[in-house]
C-alpha cells in the first residue's frame, strides 16, 4: 500500500449551504446610520433650494414674460426666443468665443500646472516649494474687481506701465489697448491662468506627493534619468487626477467667467468680438433690452450643450478606461 492516499469526494459530502439572508430594507438602513443622514440634511438642503428649485425657471425661455400676468400666465410662445437668439450673428459669436476660450483655459491649465507642480516636487528646498506654491495660490484669492485694476493697471492709455514706461523704451508707440479686440485674445488667456493657476498646482501636487516613493527607487535601481522617471511613473499615476480635473472643465465649457470677461475687460463695447461670451450676453440681453425670456433662452442653450458635452467627453473617456470616468 502506497504512503500517499487519495480521497474522493462522495455523494454523501454536505451540500453547500446557499446564502439566504436578505438585504437590510431601506427604513432598517436609515435606522443604523441615520446620524449621517442628519449630518447630509444641511447639504442636501442647499442644493434642492440652490440648484433644484431654480429648474422651474426654464419654462420662462418658453414664454413671453407679462410682468403684470405673472410668470405662470404669460402665453407661451415656443421656441421663438431661440429663433431669435439664432437668427442673429450674436449666437455664432458668444458661442464660438466661449468654446474657443475655455479650450485654450482648460490646456493652459493642464500643461502649466502639471509642470509646475512637477518642479516643485522635484525642488530640494522644501521650503522655497511651500513658498512658490503659497505665492502662486495667492491671486486665486483675489476678486475680479481687484484684478480688473491691476490689469488696468497696466494697459491703461494715459497711465498704464505698458504705454508709459515699457513701449517707450522698445520705442514702439502707445497702444489703445481697450479698443484693440485682437489684443485680448492673449491677454485674456494670461490673466486667467495667472489667477487660477495656482489651484490647479496644489491640486497636481497633492497627487504627485501621494505617489509611492519606491517606484523612484526601482526607477533609480534601474538607471532612469528624471525625464524618464516623470514620463514613466510620475505622468501616469497621476493621469485619473489630470482626467477628472479636465473632465470637470469640459462639463464648464459653456460657461464663461463672468468677472474675467466683464469686469477685466472693463465692457468695453469695441472688444465684443473677441470678448463676447454667452455669460455676458445673457446679462447685457437682460439690461439692455429687459428681455427675461431671451437672456434665459440664452441660458438654457448654453446649460443644455454643457451636460451633452461632459456626458460625450465621459463616454469618450469611459470607452477606454472605465476606472478613469466619472460616471
């Protein structure tokens, strides 16, 4: 008889026993963690009143507003505001320079702050990275108001530093800066990512910070130079960050900001073509004309086109990789 044996199952092993037990029902759940519930009550009651109740609005897009009727009352008419709204030059001109804008914010915002945040990580003083990133977050802190001046500041025709000190020195004469639309097509894009470069910066870095060091070793154990370990390890890891953050942006990208396009270029009327957003419009429409119906036509239009475009752009993304997708 051989040292080893082998055992076969028989017919009379126990049978396995089927899991039976039933899902808690939704009273029971609210009962064991209701105190988070409680805690969710405030949130939750912020966004029905600020972003669910504000819905009702749309059907004023659909209406020509009689202030005496009401709201309710006013007759319907449609999609008439909408004809309007495309009929003129205006649609194309809010539209293009909306979409246009927030495609060169979004790619600034990537690249710039991906770099930097990789510089910073890689300085050896740590406190000259804190400082650099402390200076950099500052201007997000700033109002338009402010900013609007300080941008005055510089590109005033009788006492911006531009016209008075600099363009005299390279000897090139004052520029009229507010009644130059082609200016403003960089200049816009400057002062946004000034601003707003900062918080995406802090964002890249937190999440580079979070990577493994011993990845770098292995890369160093390896022979890999800095270039080869940021395009190999750093980039990578951090790619689900940088597609969230864009993702987010692409669902804005119908959305202009109100204070960079109004408040810094002053509203001014000469820098329309170039400045001209949807954001702006719909106010200018409202002020101007006292068209409520047209301004939320406008408004309508623009939210509409930006859940198509976060949901085609998640489903872009979700196509080839589903962990990365917000939804």
């Amino acid at each position: 008889m051989s040292d080893t044996a082998t055992i076969t199952p028989t017919t009379s092993s126990p049978a396995k026993v089927k899991n039976t037990k039933l899902k808690p029902s939704f009273f029971a759940t609210v009962k064991k963690y209701w105190i988070f519930y409680v805690m969710m009550l405030p949130a939750a009651a912020l966004l029905f009143v600020n972003n669910y109740i504000p819905m009702a609005g749309v059907l004023i897009a659909f209406k020509n507003i009689n202030y005496t009727k009401g709201i309710l009352a006013s007759p319907w008419i449609g999609f008439d505001n909408f004809k309007y709204l495309f009929s003129s030059d205006a649609a194309w001109v809010i539209t293009r320079n909306t979409i246009g804008y927030n495609i060169v914010f979004i790619i600034l915002n990537l690249v710039i702050a991906v770099a930097f945040a990789i510089m910073f990580n890689e300085m050896r003083s740590k406190f000259l990275s804190k400082f650099h990133q402390s200076t950099m977050f500052l201007p997000f802190f700033l109002s338009w108001v402010v900013v609007s001046y300080l941008v005055y500041a510089f590109l005033g025709v009788e006492h911006g530093y531009l016209n008075t000190v600099l363009l005299p020195k390279l000897g090139i004469d004052p520029i009229e800066w507010y009644s130059q639309p082609v200016y403003w097509l960089v200049i816009l894009p400057i002062v946004s990512t000034w601003k707003g470069i900062g918080y995406y910066t802090v964002i890249y870095m937190a999440a580079i910070i979070g990577i493994d060091n011993e990845y770098y070793e292995a890369a160093l154990i390896d022979g890999a130079n800095k270039w080869q370990q940021i395009r190999s390890i750093t980039l990578p890891l951090i790619a689900p960050v940088m597609i969230t953050m864009t993702l987010l942006q692409i669902g804005r990208i119908f959305y202009a900001d109100f204070g960079l396009f109004f408040q810094v270029t002053r509203n001014a009327g000469a820098l329309y073509p170039s400045t001209q957003v949807i954001d702006t419009y719909v106010y200018q429409t409202f002020l101007s004309m006292g068209d409520i119906g047209m301004s939320s036509a406008a408004g309508l239009y623009q939210s509409v086109v930006g859940f198509v475009t976060v949901f085609l752009s998640n489903l872009i993304v979700r196509r080839f990789s589903k962990e990365n997708a917000l939804f």
